[in-house]
C-alpha cells in the first residue's frame, strides 16, 4: 500500500518529494509528499491542487490581503506554497499556530483523497531526493512546522472510518452538488431549504469548497445533502480545478483583458505552472496552463496561443512528442515554443530544434530570462521555429 511506502521514507530520515501517481494512464492522477528528515512539510497534487491550495488560504489566512505580499517567485525552490506560507511567519502576517493548523489540514486532506484512490485504482511512488533548500528556499526568522506521517494517518483515519460508516465509499469530497431538476426540487422541499439551494448548489463548487464557506463540518454537509442525491433532486459531479491567479484578478481585470494575447505553459508541476502564471499575468498577457500533456493540442488549438513554454520532462508524453504534436497542426506552426528544461545539454538543443522548437531556457524560472523571451518572440523579425543560436 501507498502508506507503508510513504511509512519507509518516513522510517528512512527521507529528504525530498514522494511523487505519487495512479498506474492506470487514462486517469494519471499525481501527488507530491514533501518531506523533510522523515517528517511531512507539505503535500498537494490531484486535480484539485490550486482549489485546495485557495480554499485553506481563505479559511486559515483570510484576514491577510495575499495580493499585498510580494512573493519572491523566482527563488529556485520546488514548494511555493510553503515557501509562502514561510514569508507569511517571517513578516508575522500570520501566527505559527495558524499556519501549523493549515499545513496539517492541507496533508490529512491529501491522504484521505490517496486513501479513497487507492480503493479504487493502484498507485505507485517514486521519489526524488533534494535538500531542504531545494525544497523551500531560504526564508530565516520562522521554525520549521512539520508533522509525522503516523500523525497524519491517524487524523486521516479517524476521518475515513467516519465517511464510510455514513455509507460514504464512493463520495467524493472535490465532487460538486448540483441541481437535477429545479421544478421538482421546488415541489419536494420547503421554499426556504429551495432558495438555499438555488444560491449555492450550482454545480461549480465541491463538497469541500461548500463546507469551508458554509463554516460547516464537511461529514455533516454531506450528510444532510445526500439523501437528496439518493432521491435524485441532486447530483454529484466532477469539477474542474481553478485558476489561482485569474480567480484573484478577475474582479480588478478591465473588459478588454480578454483581448489580450494567451501565453501558454505546459508543465505537468502546478508550481511551475503558478510561478509561469504570476510572470505571464503581470506582464500583460492572459495565461493558460495545461498540465496534462495529452490535452495540450486541443486546448492549444482552441485559443490559437502568441506563445508556448513547453516542459521537456514530463510523464506520458514529453515535451519533444508535444512540440511535434503541435508542429503537425498548421495553425500551430508558426506559433514560437520555448522549451523548458533541468538539463541544458548539446544533445537536449539539438533534439529540441529537431522536433521545431524555437528556443530553449533551463530551469530554474527566472522571471527576467521569462520576461526577455517574450520580448524577442513578440518583437514583429522575431524567429518561429528556428532555435536561436546563443543560450538564453
């Protein structure tokens, strides 16, 4: 089971990440346990990883104004959002207790939604040692917040063994309630339980987003919503993830930001793909991340892209079967894509200008090299598809 081999690392004194994974493809799922000296600094991952991420802030954080906090994105580390919840200690913006309460909610909610996986489909670790460093970047002035797996797993437990005793096995938690049939809800329940339902089951948030703004328990949220799943009033549907970023600004963006060009980014890390997100935004440019990399031409095609910054390491397809995907679709060739890479090798250059990329950047994200490589490819002689000569 997926436990004892997070249990080993643990026992191992492991430093580094645990990528967890399902092994069927067509549904490739991945989690990312951090861990520092055998403990549990953080863990996220799935499809719901920037809700969930958004959803603790608001419900730990909510009295810090996060747009106000100028988070150092282009450190070279791989946990951004412990990273930030560091700079949030260092500043004093929030208490040792609050983050410590947020990190342990965040991990137990992890491994409940490994747990009910792992009912259904096998799952697989790799892992990947790095230093701690690597992991969150160098913030002093806050102690490390930890928490032990055994910890975590009895918390998850306790939880489990209560959802399924409500008969709760196959409810999904990220799942979202949505009205059926409006005339028949209105003739089966009380006109005030009818507007309750109208204002806030509309299909666009999960369980989980309902009880932490509801300020509810998610058991008995669920547990006083579901017998009207059974009766077929409502239903529980998959619901996509969100967009940190856009969902922040949304409300401060002008009408003409949909005239904007799009900036693309494929990267299979939500990391990368919120650093890419704050740099591309910032800049002036709307964003699309895609961190499933077979359904990157689809969505490439659909909102025709000025630009791709495109991961050469990813699982499934990498990045060299991407970009030749993409040079395949004729409205897609002249589009500039610049690969992204840990390896910044002779035969890594070759095989990228090979499959028709047009640049290539190593990693890790440093925002001016980001920032000039738009630049050059929005300039009107900029080079398409030819990669350029000198290393950026």
């Amino acid at each position: 089971m997926i436990f004892a081999s997070l249990n080993n690392l643990a026992q191992q004194s492991f430093t580094g990440i645990a990528h967890v994974r399902t092994k069927t493809v067509d549904a490739r799922n991945h989690w990312k346990i951090y861990f520092n000296d055998g403990k549990i600094l953080w863990a996220d991952g799935g499809n719901h990883s920037h809700r969930s991420w958004q959803r603790h802030l608001n419900q730990y954080c909510s009295q810090v104004d996060l747009k106000q906090v100028n988070f150092r994105i282009s450190e070279s580390f791989r946990c951004s959002e412990y990273h930030s919840l560091g700079i949030l200690l260092q500043r004093q913006l929030a208490t040792p207790e609050t983050i410590g309460k947020l990190i342990t909610n965040k991990i137990i909610e992890i491994f409940f939604d490994l747990f009910q996986q792992e009912k259904a489909t096998p799952l697989e670790t790799e892992v990947e040692a790095l230093s701690l460093s690597i992991l969150i970047g160098e913030i002093t002035g806050y102690s490390l917040i930890t928490i032990s797996i055994d910890t975590a797993f009895k918390h998850m437990q306790q939880q489990w063994s209560a959802w399924i005793q409500s008969g709760f096995n196959n409810v999904y938690p990220n799942y979202a309630p949505k009205i059926k049939s409006q005339e028949q809800l209105q003739q089966a329940v009380p006109a005030v339980v009818y507007q309750n339902f109208i204002k806030l089951l509309d299909g666009r948030r999960s369980l989980r987003d309902l009880a932490v703004g509801m300020n509810k328990d998610l058991l008995l949220l669920t547990k006083s919503l579901y017998p009207y799943v059974q009766k077929g009033l409502l239903e529980l549907i998959e619901v996509p993830d969100i967009n940190i970023t856009a969902a922040a600004n949304s409300t401060n963006k002008p009408a003409t930001s949909q005239e904007k060009p799009i900036i693309a980014c494929i990267d299979d890390s939500p990391q990368i793909c919120q650093i890419m997100n704050q740099i591309i935004t910032q800049a002036n440019y709307r964003f699309l991340g895609i961190q499933q990399p077979i359904q990157a031409v689809p969505k490439l095609i659909s909102v025709n892209p000025k630009m791709i910054f495109l991961d050469i390491g990813m699982p499934i397809l990498n990045g060299y079967e991407v970009c030749t995907q993409i040079r395949r679709v004729s409205k897609l060739q002249e589009v500039p894509i610049i690969m992204l890479t840990g390896n910044d090798g002779v035969f890594d250059r070759v095989k990228a200008k090979v499959c028709g990329a047009s640049d290539f950047l190593s990693k890790p994200i440093e925002i001016d090299k980001i920032l000039q490589t738009i630049e050059k490819f929005s300039a009107p002689n900029a080079p398409k598809i030819m990669m350029s000569s000198q290393s950026t």
